[in-house]
C-alpha cells in the first residue's frame, strides 16, 4: 500500500524581525485507505529551532529566517526528521499490519499435575 505523508499543522513563531526563528510541525502518516484492512495512521510532531547550540557551545543552523508568508510546504518538510519518521511508521506498520502479534487464548480447562 502507498504511504501518504501530509502537514496537518504548523505553528511559526516570529521574532521582533517578523522573521520565523521556531516551527511547531505535525505530520500524518497514512498507509493504505481509511477502511482497509492495511489502514494505519500515526501523526509525528518536531519543534525545529532556527539554531540549536549544543553542550560544547557549537551552533547548527536549521533553516535562514524569512517571513512566514516565504515558507512553502516543501520548506517545512525539509526541515522535519522524515527519514527517522519513516523508519519508525515503517516499524509500525510491519507490528501492527504485516505481521501482528499472535493471541493467546485462555485454556481453562487444564489441571496442574500432581
């Protein structure tokens, strides 16, 4: 079954600049159609810094501030850990759909030996 990645909500956050320095992203997996018996869907979350600074005090840039109304939907998605949520989904998928655990039952008419 295809797989279908989708923004379902973003937040900017905008600085005194009127530049967006921080995303809230939700994205939501589907696999397979609504009503199949493959249907699976999980919604992924990320807030992305402009810059993050680590320990040692060494600073990654994330994105280049720009207005919001700059940012398209490939924008955000490039800036989201899709490739992690794709391994994980995949994960689910094949737990939940592919090969689910298997029951137990309940033998209650079995009797301890003595």
């Amino acid at each position: 079954m295809a797989v279908t990645k989708k923004i379902i909500k973003c937040t900017p956050y905008v600085n005194s600049n009127s530049k967006v320095d921080k995303w809230d992203i939700e994205m939501q997996y589907e696999n397979g159609s609504e009503g199949d018996s493959t249907y699976y869907t999980s919604t992924f979350t990320t807030t992305v810094n402009q810059t993050d600074t680590d320990a040692s005090g060494n600073t990654t840039t994330n994105f280049t501030l720009k207005a919001k109304s700059s940012w398209s939907n490939s924008d955000l998605v490039a800036i989201c850990p899709v490739s992690l949520w794709d391994t994980v989904f995949a994960s689910q998928v094949d737990s939940v759909i592919t090969n689910p655990p298997v029951e137990s039952t309940p033998d209650n008419d079995f009797n301890v030996p003595s």
